[in-house]
DNA sequence: AACTTATATGAACATATATTCATATATTGA
DNA sequence: TCAATATATGAATATATGTTCATATAAGTT
C-alpha cells in the first residue's frame, strides 16, 4: 500500500549495486580500501600494513580493480595502487564514521 | 607513504560495517528493502510483489531484523514490515541512482 | 642470460550463504 | 476445539567466496 514512487529495479541496475556493495562487504576489502583512502600503496606495503600475504592482497585487487574501485600505476616492477571511485569510497568512509560512535 | 588521516580500522567497526554492507550485497534483500522504501507491506504481499517465495522473504526479512534494518507491527496475523534505518536506506537509494545513470 | 624483486595466477580447501521443501507456530473466527 | 490464514523455522542442498600454497610472469640489474 502507499507506494507511490516505487520504481522497481531492473536486473542490471541490481546487479551494479549488488556488486558494489559486495564489494565493501569483506573486512579484508574494506581494509585496503580504506587504506587507500588515504594515499597510494604497493602490493607489498599493503601486506605489510594490514598483515595479510602478497597473494591474499593481490587477489583482492584483482577482484577491486574488475569493479573499477582502484587503479594503478607501473614503476619499475612495481605497482602502486589507489583509489578509482570517489562515491564508493565516500559511502564507505561515511558508513565507518556511522559506525563508530556505534 | 603520504597517510596523514589513516586511522586503523578496530575489529568492532570492521565487523559491523563489514555485515551492514553484507546487508546491502544481495539482490533479494536489496529488492526488499528498495520495496519497503516505499512503505509498509506484509510477509505475503512482499512475496507477492517480486515473485518470491514465503520463505525466502520470512528467512530474508528475519535477516534484516536482526541488523534493525526493518521493524514489524502485528495486526491480526498478519506482520506488517517497514523500514528501521534511514542511514542505510538512503545509502542504498543514493547507490541505486548512482548505478541508474550507467 | 642469470638473478632478484614485485606481483599475479590457479588449484585446493574450508566456510559461508541463499533457496527450497516440509513442517511448526501463532492468531483469528466459527 | 477445529479450521483457516499468516508467518517462522530447520534441514538439506547447491553455490559462492576468501585464503593459502605453490608456482608463474614480468621488469630491472649485473
């Protein structure tokens, strides 16, 4: 009942939220991505960082970068990541503040 | 380098910013919640309206209950569900658009 | 070319999750 | 109390997902 203004959502519009959200839904993914908020880092000073392994990181940015949630740029053999998408990156940090005084 | 601002992540806003987003990843509960932005509904009637079965929505809806991302009133028997949490919703109606337009 | 460092990849595994089916519970009315 | 309706629940199943290990690729250096 009351439902004016209800539009309900095609499957490709549900499919981009799902994944985004999905996205931010794993603590190891928020992790870096919240790192990254803050600057531009390499596989390895991730790992190092946040205590994870180079594969564990590596795969998490495969499955960011598909999302187009990061980018990187090449130096020598290494590469150094950071953010690609200020709005998701602006839901997350506003849903961490939410978070926080509980 | 360059993280002036990066606050570690504590384990209790990691788990909690981790499961609201968790909410938020599946097309069902996602369809639900777009649904209940727009008013009040019954278990059946959300069934109704995108196609699911009972159980899956009364699974689905039990989910939400427990994050207080909806609420319930009791009429005869039947439950009257509707939305619990503005913050979240307006992520996820700010998320929809953002998608919509590509 | 061989060696080193940085990163990516694939397979294997364990765990988590969503849905379905069958059934239980709860409320109302006859 | 019995029947009818609305909702919840538990078990089972199939699928998805995150991490780890081992190894591959790629770039730079000697």
């Amino acid at each position: 009942m009351m439902d004016q203004r209800y539009e309900p959502l095609d499957e490709e519009t549900l499919f981009i939220v799902s994944q985004t959200f999905k996205a931010l839904s794993d603590p190891t993914r928020i992790r870096i991505l919240h790192l990254l908020s803050s600057g531009e880092f390499s596989v390895t000073e991730i790992a190092n960082r946040l205590s994870l392994l180079q594969s564990t990181v590596s795969h998490q940015l495969r499955f960011l970068k598909n999302l187009r949630l990061v980018k990187y740029r090449r130096e020598g053999t290494t590469l150094y990541y950071s953010h690609d998408d200020e709005h998701v990156l602006h839901i997350l940090e506003q849903t961490i503040r939410h978070a926080r005084d509980h």
